[in-house]
C-alpha cells in the first residue's frame, strides 16, 4: 500500500544501522530499491513496474511475527487459512490463490512444493527488511508460476556492526505464545565484507475456540537459524552467501498428549527445512555486468493426518471400548489410524543467470534459469514402516528470457520481455510475452500498463502434500489423466498521483486488473475409491475470469500523523458452473453448482493510522476487513455464505535510551472485537477445510527490544 513509502519511523533509525539521508521531504517517494521486477537499482516512484513496499519499522510496530503477518499490512493481500487442524495458510493476490504467485528469497523462488504448505508462516520477521510485491505478471525474470504476481522478501545488509534482540508474549485466549529473536550485525573495516547471523524461537500451546475439546489453534514449537554474508573482495565483485535452517513441530485436533493414532483426530507435522546459496554478481565494464547464482532447499517431514474418529476414547464414557484403541484388532478404529502416518522429502534446485548490458535507452538483460524439484512422499504406520508410496516423482524447469528495460523519454519507459520455457512435463516449450509502460504526465501523476501471459504445469502442488480430513478420514487429491497446463493472460492497468507542499503529503493510487485463465485446474468433489478412502480429482476447467479494481489512498496532514485506506473488489468466478459436492452416489439428492470461487471474497480493504505525539512514542491503529465469501461445508451438504468480518488492531511502541542502549518498549491488542468465524465444526467428524477469514482470535502482546 503506498502509505508503507510514507515519512520515516518517527523514533530514529535503528542503533546498529546508518541513516538514511533526510532530503526534508516528507513523502518518502525517493527510497532507493532494488526494483523486483527488473533487478535494477531504481528510486521507488520511478520503478517501471509497480512496487509496493512494506518497512522493517513497519512490521515491527504492528507486532508481526513473520511474513504471514506482516503480508497481510498491504491492501489486496490476503492471507487466508485452510485447516481448522493444523493451520495452514496461503497468500491470495489479485484475486487468486497461493498457487499463481511467487514468494522470493532476496529474489530467489525457493518456497517449494511442500515448502508452500507451512512456509510463509516458518520466515520470521527478524530475517526481513522489506516486502517488496509485484502484482501481476509484468517482468520476464520470474517464472511461469508468477501470474498473480511476486513477494520479494529482502534481507537488511548491515552498514554497521551491532545487532538487536527482543523477546516478548502474545496472548490469545489465555495462552501464550512466547517468542524471542535476534540478530547480530559485523561489518569489516571499510565495508568490503558483512555478515549477519538471525535466529528465532517461538512456542505455543494449542487453543480451542469454541470448547469442543479440539484445537483450533495448533501446538508449536518454532526455532530458526541462519546468516547472511556479503564479501565484496574488489569494486566491480560481489558475493553473497546464505543458509537457514527451520525446525517445526505442530499438533492439532485433541487428545494432544496420546501418540496420534489414539486421538479422535489429530493432525501432526515435524518439519525439518535447509534453504541456501551463493550469488556472484560481475561488473565487467561500465555497460556490461552479470549475476549467477545457485540455491537449493530441501524439506523433510513426518506427518500424521486422521485419528480414530467418532469414538468413545475417555474410559468413564458408557460406550468406550478399550479393543477400539488397540491397534492389533482387526477393524479397530486404531488399526486404522495407526497406518495414517507419513514422511516426506522435498529437495529443490535453482541456478539462475542474468547479463545485464546497458546500451544509450536501453537496459538489455538476458538469462537462463533451471529449476529442479522432487517430491516423495510414502504413507507409513506408526512403527515406521513403510506401507505405498503415494508421490514420488521429479519435474524441471528450464527458462530462456530476455528483458529491456527501455527509457524511451524522459516522461516513458518499458519493460518489453518474453520467456521461453521448457517443463518436463510438457511436450513442448512455452512462450510467455509480457510487457509494461510507465507514463509520467505531470510531476503528480503516473500512469502505468501491462500485459502478461504464464502458464502451470501439472505436478504435485501443496495442497496435494497437506492431506485434507473429513472426521478421522484422509481426503486426498490426485491429478486425472491427461491433466492439460493451465495458460494464463493478465492485463493490468492504474494511475498513482503524488503530492507534497510543507508538513503534508497525498497519495492515491487506482489498479485495474483482468486474468483470464483457459483450461483452469479445478478439485471436483470428495469421492470414494473402490478401498473405502476418499479423494478428490484435480481437473481442468474450460477456463476462469478475475477482474478486479483495487484503490489506495494515503494522507500526511502534518509530520506527526500518517493515516492511509486502501478498498479491494475482486470477481473470480469459473466460465462454466462446476460440481463441488454431490452426495447422490451414496444415497444423497444434493448437487451443488457453482461458478464464483470458494474462500475468495469480493471485498476487502485495510485503513491504517500512525501517530507520535511525542518524540519517543509511536502509535497504531488499524483495521483489516474481510467482506463475504462461498465457503462450503462437507458435512452439512451447504454453500454457506461469511459474514462480513472486520478486525481492529491498536499498538504503542515506546523509544527509550537505557545504559546507552536503544530500547524499544511495545504493547496492544489485535483483533479488539474479536471478529472471526462462530460457525466453527465441531467434534471428530468435522470438516477441517470449513474454515475463513481473520485466523486469530482477540490477543494482547508486549515485548521489548534492545538494539547493540
């Protein structure tokens, strides 16, 4: 949201880091970036494409724990979870699910196929100095995927030695969760080499919104490790390096402290996550330089999806059965549950290449990019042993592209590119044309367009790797033969208009957005296989539309206060109706069809306020609304409309100076009225996936952080 480039946090900049130049305008329109769309080093208001920027200051103000969090600050970008059981999430832009964007490390795609089922909620805030996020498809440097768009996730390289820690608690219906993070900052004498080591722990126990016994909130247990190293051995070379290591463990459902398998339902993950690589970026001449770089990521978990069902499990309970939990009776509830275990491996490989040659106008790049991921994923018992595998296979990507960056007048630029790419599991190349423009027409006004095509192939996704359940039962997805690619065009096109005079400062801006999407991958509804299990088909649509507007707008009345709305209305609906639930195979008379989208809101929209009445105080309020959606409930046979959603945030954070320290005191409470679902399942046989809007209940939180 364009408040986000607004003036600069009141309290001062941050002990352990230099300045930032103050040119005395109040509007911080001039914060140089490195633009994600073109990996050039530009000023924020004169990005060809456009780019909207969330500040370290700004995620830590609002309390913001990790990427998750801290996306959901932008007008357009939602976060919206998918399981009552264990929690996991997607981001959601221009209308359209997780699926069709691409979160970067640093500009890197690293968040793999499993990495996508837990990964945004796994990146701390700590290791982020800035979002940076694309809307649409408008660069070529970026894969197929990117249709929606691209979330840079850029890390703070330190100017000067020091660092921070903090540690603090969020309380969310009595229980806690603790965290603490960290980071430590060395700068070598004359800047040539820069290192920084993060680390963060978190934890919480399971919460039960409505009672029930059954968590809506999973237990967890989060630690992340990792560093940063820049070394720059002459002028014209630069190198980087990095690693992180996240361990996590969640558990939901009930009966936490019984092995799964004894639990009505339960839904466990231990995920283990290695992610890295080196980058060599080459200046040549004064008109040529290059960038290659190698990463990699590599996943493995063991996971339990299911449990035991509807079943007595308490032995004061009438009907508790003690042979239902021995796993050694043949049509027990635990003889089944005890074979619902998994372990995953997911390792990823990415080599990326860019020229860059600057030539008068133009800014030529070009470049080859491989991708390589495998997935194995093997159902087993509860002993460890292995019982089918259920995915194990490889895909590649292989990407030739070339961009120009083109000044056709001081007032107009382009970016015109096309990809070539080459998937394994298509027969033949694709070839993806995007172009964008940026018309300056007054010093206030700015005028920006684009055209972008892309594509996805059919191959394991992340929600084929998180295993839905109905009750106890696992609810799995499979691809139907002959799955074709889905090919996506996306126009989009707005205006920004900017102004400052004195102490004040507007900023509005209007997107419109048009994808169209032929041959869209659909999920059918839940099936049942000859064995008894349940599945759900993957299958291609004939095609889709999102048309949507998004409108921002930011006001600066004087230096002290900083308010900014920002509105979203999106149609995302199917060409044709489709069948989402058909109950007739066993007996039923209910046939529901649909063309909108489930989980996807027409509406949404975030205000914003920032005030420091006083040197060394700041002030937050906010507000995030979700407006209805189609959402629909598996064990009633319904297409349930939500309710309209609003939640409130309010903050403080307090600057002090102790021992020469900078310390920063903060406290507040998000989700004041405590807007969220009430319709929430209930019991052992309750449909995971029933589940929308705000994530979180009422929580207050407090922390302190001390900067070296």
């Amino acid at each position: 949201m364009l408040c986000i480039t607004l003036a600069a946090h009141a309290g001062g900049p941050p002990a352990s880091r230099e300045a930032e130049p103050d040119d005395g305008d109040v509007v911080r329109l001039d914060r140089m970036v490195v633009s994600t769309a073109t990996r050039t080093e530009r000023l924020l208001a004169d990005v060809p494409v456009r780019t909207e920027v969330v500040l370290s200051e700004d995620i830590g103000m609002r309390g913001a724990l990790n990427f998750s969090q801290a996306a959901e600050l932008l007008n357009g970008v939602r976060v919206e979870s998918n399981c009552q059981n264990c929690n996991t999430s997607e981001v959601q832009l221009l209308g359209l699910g997780g699926a069709y964007n691409q979160i970067l490390f640093d500009g890197t795609p690293l968040l793999s196929s499993l990495g996508g089922v837990y990964g945004i909620e796994q990146i701390p805030s700590a290791f982020v100095d800035r979002l940076e996020v694309v809307k649409g498809g408008g660069s070529s440097l970026y894969g197929p995927g990117a249709v929606a768009g691209v979330i840079n996730l850029v890390p703070a390289k330190p100017r000067a030695g020091g660092g921070f820690a903090q540690a603090g608690a969020d309380v969310q219906k009595g229980e806690p969760l603790w965290f603490g993070d960290g980071r430590a900052d060395f700068v070598a004498r004359g800047g040539a080499f820069a290192l920084s080591v993060v680390a963060q722990g978190a934890k919480n126990d399971s919460i039960d919104f409505n009672g029930d016994g059954y968590s809506e909130i999973t237990k967890k247990e989060l630690a992340v490790a990792g560093f940063q190293a820049w070394w720059s051995p002459s002028p014209s070379t630069r190198l980087r390096a990095a690693y992180q290591y996240t361990g996590e463990d969640r558990r939901g459902g009930n009966r936490l402290g019984q092995p799964e398998y004894l639990a009505n339902i339960a839904e466990s993950l231990q995920t283990r996550y290695h992610r890295g690589g080196v980058v060599w970026e080459q200046d040549v001449g004064r008109a040529f330089d290059f960038r290659l770089g190698y990463s990699f990521a590599y996943i493995e978990r063991d996971s339990f999806y299911g449990g035991g069902g509807d079943v007595a499990t308490d032995p004061g309970d009438p009907a508790y059965d003690p042979a239902q939990l021995d796993p050694a009776v043949p049509g027990s509830a635990a003889a089944a549950s005890y074979r619902q275990y998994g372990y995953t491996e997911n390792p990823l490989h990415y080599i990326d290449s860019q020229f860059n040659y600057r030539a008068g106008a133009h800014a030529l790049a070009f470049g080859v990019q491989y991708k390589h991921e495998a997935v194995f994923d093997e159902n087993r018992n509860h002993a460890g042993e292995g019982l089918r595998v259920t995915a194990d296979g490889d895909f590649s990507n292989t990407g030739i592209y070339a961009q120009d960056e083109w000044a056709a007048a001081d007032s107009l630029d382009f970016v015109l590119g096309a990809r070539l790419d080459k998937s394994s599991e298509l027969d033949n190349p694709v070839f993806s044309p995007r172009v964008a423009a940026a018309w300056a027409a007054t010093e206030a006004l700015k005028i920006r367009a684009g055209v972008s095509t892309g594509f996805r192939a059919p191959e394991v996704f992340s929600e084929d790797l998180h295993v839905d359940t109905l009750g106890a039962d696992q609810v799995r997805i499979r691809n139907a033969p002959g799955l074709a690619e889905e090919r996506a065009v996306t126009c989009m096109a707005g205006l920004e208009w900017r102004f400052g005079k004195n102490d004040t400062a507007w900023a509005v801006d209007l997107t419109f957005s048009l994808t169209d999407i032929a041959d869209t991958f659909v999920l059918g509804e839940i099936l049942t296989d000859t064995d008894g299990s349940l599945y759900q088909e993957r299958r291609n649509a004939s095609g889709s539309r999102v048309e949507g507007v998004e409108a921002n707008a930011a006001w600066q009345p004087f230096a002290a206060l900083r308010l900014t709305a920002g509105v979203a209305w999106y149609r995302s609906r199917y060409d044709e109706g489709r069948v989402i639930y058909d109950d007739t195979p066993d007996g039923g008379a209910t046939v529901i069809v649909t063309r909108n989208y489930l989980k996807t809101p027409a509406w949404s929209g975030v205000a914003q306020a920032v005030w420091t009445p006083l040197a060394p105080l700041d002030v937050f309020a906010g507000l995030k609304y979700t407006g209805p959606m189609d959402v629909l409930n598996n064990n009633t046979g319904t297409l349930n409309r939500s309710p309209n959603l609003w939640a409130a945030d309010i903050g403080l954070v307090w600057h002090a100076s102790i021992a020469g320290r900078h310390v920063d005191f903060s406290a507040g409470v998000k989700n004041i009225f405590d807007e969220r679902q009430r319709d929430l399942e209930t019991g052992a046989n309750r449909d995971s996936d029933y589940v929308y809007g705000p994530r979180f209940a009422r929580s207050v939180y407090c922390g302190v952080k001390v900067e070296f």
